[in-house]
C-alpha cells in the first residue's frame, strides 16, 4: 500500500473523488426542508376547502324544500334575525355524532350579515388537522 503524500495544489484540484458526496450533504437539507414545507402547505390548504364546503352547503340547503340528516354532511342551523338584530335558531340539523343547535338558541355572528327581520342559513364545518410531521404549533 502507497503512502498518501502531500502533493502540489494542482494535484489536490483535480481529485473529484467525494465531490458527489459533498454536494449531497449540502443539497439534501434543502430538498428535504422543500419537500417538508410543500407538503404541510398542501394539507393547510384544506382549512380552505372547509371554508367552500361550508359556503357551499348553505348555499344548496337554502335552495331545497325538503331537508333530511342523510342530505346533511356537517351542522347547518336556520336563523331567524329580529327587528333588534338577535338570531335564534328555528331548526337545525348535524350528522351522527354532531349536537345540533337548540331551537330558540341565541347564535353570534358577524354584525354585517344581520339584516333585521330576515333569515340567514348559518352552516358549520370542522375538521381534525394533524400535521404529516408530527409537530403542531401551539
């Protein structure tokens, strides 16, 4: 076996044994951070699907006659708006294993869709996020 000497610097320069190894080490944090980053924004961008489902459901539910819990996936609550801009529930409905609101249970909601004296279909979507990491912020 030949000793390993120091040799000039153009020697040094043109050794490319590990070059591929160290690139690796320097470019893997930066795809794995990448690949990390895209997936948990996919699975954020569910909490914006919940918000169309909702809009959607209340949507539909106000243009049916007939309204059945197998029609229903999440809670919807019809709201009757008085003179003074009170809501109380006059019916609602939920799926299995969802408390539907009480008739005549007073409900807040934002100031600006309280037209007195009207009617305001009101749904509610929830949904369980986990992280695809583990870590959830607090």
């Amino acid at each position: 076996m030949k000793a390993m000497s120091l040799r000039s610097p153009r020697h040094f320069g043109r050794n490319r044994r590990g070059a591929s190894a160290i690139e690796f080490a320097l470019i893997a944090p930066l795809m794995l951070g990448l690949y990390i980053g895209c997936v948990e924004i996919s699975e954020g961008v569910a909490d914006r699907k919940v918000t169309l489902t909702a809009g959607t459901l209340a949507n539909l539910t106000s243009q049916v006659t007939t309204l059945t819990t197998a029609d229903i996936a999440a809670k919807i609550s019809c709201l009757k708006i008085d003179a003074t801009g009170i809501a109380r529930v006059t019916w609602g409905e939920a799926t299995t294993g969802v408390t539907k609101r009480a008739p005549g249970e007073v409900v807040t909601f934002p100031t600006n869709l309280a037209v007195p004296n009207s009617y305001l279909v009101f749904s509610e979507v929830s949904y369980q996020y986990v992280p695809v990491t583990g870590c959830c912020p607090t």
